[in-house]
C-alpha cells in the first residue's frame, strides 16, 4: 500500500497483490488438506486435539482462530475482495490470529511468574520487540523480492532492458 501511495502506478502493485492472494489461498488449501490427513489417521481420534479444543472452555477462541484461518482466507476467491489491500492485511492477520492470541498470553503469563528474576522479564521485552523488528523487516524484503521480480518481467517483456 505504501509503494502504491508514494510511487503512484510505478511499480506492479495489483500483480503483486494477486500473487499474494493466491498464495494465501494455496497455503490455506494445503495447511486444512494436511489437518484433514492427520485427523483421519490418528491412532486415538477421541484424544485428537480438534476435540479438546473445539469443546473446551476456551471454544471460543479456538472457533474464532480456526474459522480465521480456515474460511476467511477463502473469502479471497472473490475477487471484488480480493483486490482490496486492506481486506487482504485483514485476511492475512486473520489466519496467523492464534499465533498473535499465543505470543500474547505467553507474554503476559510470563509478567507474572514468580520464580523469574526481574533480568528476565526485560530480556523478555526485549525479544519481543525483536520478534515485531523480524516481522516487519521480513514483510520489506517479500515486498522488495516481489516488486523487483515483477519489475524485471515487466522489463522483459516491453524490451526495455535492451538500451
């Protein structure tokens, strides 16, 4: 969105978005073909953990997690939805929800451990921050690789690289 607001049409933006939203879809299809298969062979289907968690106390959680993960990303067949940036981020924070619910109550569970010295809640801190800087340098570097690869087909293809 950033590219497309500083550097008006420049770049294949509208590609990359696709490409991005096909993925998204692939990635849902293979990961629920994958759950499938391992809840159909498993030795104990009573102690799956689909069971437990979808009937538990925290129910939900796991059915807005699993929904988010597993129907929302679905929703991009659409493409009316799918050409929207925001929808897509929304799609794409939707599906890594549960590791976002996870992180956080890993981290505030650990503000209140008692047996922990006080050291150890700010190298906690500290790792945190660490895991938004990774995230966010690794969303720069898929959008640079994915802009850049788009950039040189597009040269390619008009003959503008034979200057």
């Amino acid at each position: 969105m950033l590219v497309n607001l500083i550097f008006k049409n420049r770049f294949e933006t509208k590609k990359a978005l696709n490409l991005i939203r096909w993925t998204i879809i692939a990635y849902t299809i293979i990961t629920s073909i994958v759950y499938l298969i391992g809840m159909l062979t498993a030795e104990k289907p009573n102690e799956y953990a689909f069971i437990n968690r979808a009937t538990g106390p925290y129910a939900w959680a796991y059915w807005i997690m699993f929904l988010g993960a597993l129907v929302l990303p679905l929703t991009l067949f659409i493409k009316k939805l799918a050409s929207k940036f925001w929808y897509v981020l929304l799609v794409a924070f939707g599906m890594k929800s549960g590791m976002y619910l996870e992180r956080f109550v890993i981290i505030i569970t650990s503000f209140h451990r008692d047996y922990g010295t006080e050291s150890w809640n700010t190298g906690l801190m500290e790792s945190a921050s660490y895991g938004i800087g990774v995230f966010f340098l690794q969303s720069l570097v898929i959008v640079i690789l994915t802009l850049g690869i788009f950039e040189i087909i597009k040269r390619k293809k008009t003959g503008y690289n034979n200057v």
